[in-house]
C-alpha cells in the first residue's frame, strides 16, 4: 500500500484492510472485486491484484525466508524485497530506492546508478544493522535531505556530506485527473458490480477502448466476446 501512496492516506485504509482480511489465506480466497472495493482511494489498483496474488502464492507455499525468494511474490521489486528482508530477517542488504539514491548520490558527490549505486549503498551500510539503517536512510531522505531543498543546516550527516546539488529532481508525476489511469479505475469500479457489455464500457469514456486493453494485459480483467468482467 506504501508503494506510491502517502502514509496518512495508508493508514486507515491498511486498519479496514486488515480487518476484513485478517490473514493471508482469507485474502488468498478473496474475489478480486471484494479487494479492489477494500482498496478504493489507494491508486494503483493493479497492486491489489498482486497483492493478493502474493497472498494466493504464500498460502500454497508458506512464507519465503529471504530476499530472493520474497522477489518471488507477485508485486515485489528488489527494493521491498530488500526493506522487507533487511527489517524481518536481519538480512545485511541496503534498500535501493530514489530516496537512497538521491542520499547516497549527495553524500559521494556523484550521480549514482545501477550497480555503482548499489556497490556504495554496500559500502556505506557497512556493518551497521540493515534494518535500521535502511529506516534511518528513509527518514533522512523523506524529511531532511528532501528531492528539492535538502535541509543541510539541520543535517545529522552534513559533515560527510560531498554535495547536496549533485542530485536533480525526476519531473513531478503527471496528473491523475484526465490521466489513463483515471479512466482505468473508472471501469474497474463500475465492473464491480457485474460484468458490463463492452459496448456500456466504451460508454465511460472516449479512451475506454485503451484502458480495457490495458487492463486485460494487467490481468485485471478478462474480456470474452463481448462482455467484460473483473478478473477472479
Ligand atoms: S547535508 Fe544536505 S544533501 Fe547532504 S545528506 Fe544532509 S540534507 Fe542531504
């Protein structure tokens, strides 16, 4: 849920969540129409699916027990894989995101990617506890040494720090209204209630045409003939 949406948004969402799935196999067994309602105002709703498909993955297999095979599960990248790992497990690996890319990328006074950046993010975390680490390089990165206007007077690390200019903000993400995504969560509300014709469909928005394939690749719906319908 953390996965692109604010933490206060999270918050009550992930409560009401939990309640009405409070273990992984009750989310295993859950219609995908009966998530993406509990997920309504998250975004994304192509994580709900996966979400739940890691829940499917996990009742039949058990729990992975490291990061390889948490990147395994539906929906985890390399960087949840590793905060997870590092955080549960005690495993020794950094968490490579765009906030630890932008700390780090400052700290050496380089614009780092790829391997380089992972290799520094291995040298920098050392053998300091991964999991607190990797909370502290979040916490820095979200209130201190932000994407635009780093705090450096008030910076704990400031005095190892090459250069707070080196990093330059990504373009702010574009916006939901009017966006593809506006109309994909459009149909898959309005499917929440029964299949629907694809010619009522195509009634919810000139670009709907576009959105249904999208979707059907994503898995989150399934068209035959002419009827489409929430993915099971
Ligand atoms: S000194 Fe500034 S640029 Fe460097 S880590 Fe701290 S906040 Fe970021």
């Amino acid at each position: 849920m953390l996965q692109q949406t604010q933490v206060d948004r999270v918050i009550p969402k992930f409560e009401a969540f939990l309640r009405r799935f409070p273990s992984v196999d009750s989310l295993a067994a859950a219609d995908l129409g009966d998530v993406l309602e509990m997920w309504h105002g998250l975004g994304y709703n192509s994580r709900a699916k996966r979400l739940r498909d890691a829940a499917r993955v996990i009742a039949a297999d058990g729990w992975p027990t490291d990061e390889a095979g948490l990147q395994t599960l539906p929906g985890i990248g390399p960087y949840t894989a590793a905060a997870v790992a590092s955080i549960a497990f005690g495993e020794q690996v950094p968490a490579v995101d765009t906030n630890l890319k932008r700390v780090i990328s400052r700290w050496r006074g380089l614009p780092l990617e790829g391997a380089p950046l992972t290799e520094a993010a291995m040298d920098e975390l050392g053998d300091a506890p991964a999991g607190d680490w990797n909370q502290a390089v979040m916490d820095l990165g979200a209130t201190t040494c932000r994407p635009r206007n780093p705090r450096c007077h008030d910076c704990p690390v400031q005095a190892w720090c090459v250069d707070p200019t080196v990093y330059v903000p990504p373009p702010r993400q574009s916006r939901f209204e009017g966006s593809l995504r506006q109309v994909r969560a459009r149909i898959l509300r309005d499917l929440a209630d029964g299949p629907l014709p694809m010619s009522d469909v195509t009634e919810i928005d000139v670009r709907a045409d576009e959105a249904v394939v999208a979707l059907e690749k994503d898995g989150m719906v399934t068209v035959n003939g002419d009827r489409v319908s929430l993915a099971g």
